[in-house]
C-alpha cells in the first residue's frame, strides 16, 4: 500500500491507497511541533484498529506547505515504515506539468498536486478553487501547464479574524441560510452569517467570471475542501466537488515517478 500524507497549515491528512483506491484516511490537526515518535503511535494505533500492519506499506509520498512538519515526516516514514518518503518539491520528484511563473518554487506543493489531479479529471483549460486555510484559485491552461491563480483568505480564518478584531462580535459557524431567508440581516448573528455565506458565494462566482474571461473560455471548475459542497449548491461557478483531490494528485505523482 502506498502512504499520501498531505501537509496543510491546518490539517495533516494521512491516506492509504491500494492502486486507485483510498482504503482508509485519518486527518490531525497540523502542529509544527509534533515529533515523529508522537505521529507513529498516533498512527500506530488507528491503522491496528483497522487490522493494516505497518509492513503493508510499501511506499509513501508527501506534499507539505510547513516546512517545520517535514522533517519528522520524513522520519516517520523510515523509522516506522521502512520507506523513503518521495517529497513534492524535492529534487527527483516529476510532476509532469509545467508552471509558467517567474519563480516556480514559490507555488504551494498542494496546489501543484490539485493542478496534477484535475487534469486526469477533465481536459484543460481548467480551474480548481481549494475552500482550505486559504481559499484558492488555481489556473491550468489549454497546454496543460500551471499558469497561476488567486489566493483569498479562507473562510473560517476571515471569521476568526472579525470575531477578534471586533469585541461586540460573537463566534459563529459557516452554514447555508434556509430557503427564504433575507440576505439582509435582521440580526448581529444574522447579518454575520449573510456576509460570510453570501459574500463568499458572490467571491466565487466573481473570481471565477474574470479567471474565465481572462482564458477567453468558460474552463470547468473543480471545487476541494470541506466547505466545497455547501458552496457548490449555491453559486453557479463550480461544476463539480472532488473531496479527496489532493490525494488524487499525490497517487498520480507516485505512480508517474514510480514508472519513470
């Protein structure tokens, strides 16, 4: 079986993949500070629960955006797994897809595996926007190569930031207004809720039109992340939700590294 370990600012996600299936995936909270010996009887223990001895694992692969949590992964895989991790971004590890930016190293590991992904999904020119820390907007063009996008502040990050900026403000969740309701709040908690929900709705489809515009086509748009079928029911731009993208992307870089 294979390990994809995705390394977000605010989850790690750990999956095990036998060929093109993702038999199992555990999910933690990224810190920084963890150590590999507290991944490994983390780990450890939720695959005995699901009866996969550590020797079942005969390769890994990990795409990570914190730098500081790399190492112990890496560590993690050889002293736990006996496997030489492949990195995304490392030297020796093909993506097979261009990126047509000045400095190249500067794009995220996660948006580069999402740009792989998508395109085994549909045919470029494309779009995938990532409802994560941030929320992300990434371009693949007609040939096929990374061309750039947009990064926004993610939803549940934009507020935390009013419910600490603001003292009068309370802590509210993201969730879809019932039908009916007015987009003008009634309410603190109702006018909060409206701005969230429908700003981030109006973000989207806003975005979208001018990335579209832009490519002189209307490129499919392939939505990731927690939030993205909330969003998808209600805007125009998404055609379609792929919750496990990311992994997608990291079993088609291993399989592509692995044949060359």
């Amino acid at each position: 079986m294979l390990l994809a370990i995705d390394v977000g600012n605010t989850n790690v996600v750990f999956a095990l993949v036998k060929g093109e299936d993702i038999l199992h995936r555990w999910r933690i909270a990224t810190d920084r500070k963890r150590t590999a010996d507290q991944y490994m009887v983390w780990l450890g223990q939720l695959m005995a629960m699901e009866g996969v001895e550590r020797g079942d694992v005969h390769a890994a692969i990990i795409a990570s955006v914190v730098p500081q949590a790399l190492f112990d992964l890496k560590l993690l895989c050889h002293s736990f797994f006996h496997v030489d991790p492949l990195v995304v971004g490392e030297p020796g590890c093909k993506l097979g897809i261009e990126v047509h930016l000045p400095n190249p190293a500067e794009v995220g590991a996660d948006r580069l595996v999402n740009a792989v992904a998508a395109q085994s999904l549909v045919a470029p020119p494309l779009v995938v926007v990532d409802f994560g820390t941030a929320t992300t907007f990434d371009v693949v063009g007609a040939d096929g190569a990374y061309e750039g996008g947009v990064i926004c502040p993610g939803i549940n990050l934009s507020m935390e930031a009013l419910f600490t900026a603001a003292a009068r403000l309370p802590r509210i969740g993201v969730e879809e207004p019932p039908p009916g309701t007015s987009v003008i709040g009634k309410s603190t908690v109702h006018a909060m809720q409206s701005g969230v929900f429908w700003g981030y709705c109006g973000l989207i489809d806003g975005l979208a039109a001018r990335i579209r515009a832009e490519l002189g086509v209307r490129a499919p748009l392939i939505a990731t992340g927690g939030l993205a079928p909330l969003f998808e029911r209600c805007t125009e731009a998404i055609d379609r939700v792929e919750g496990d993208l990311t992994v997608r992307g990291l079993i088609r870089i291993h399989q592509m590294n692995t044949a060359r």
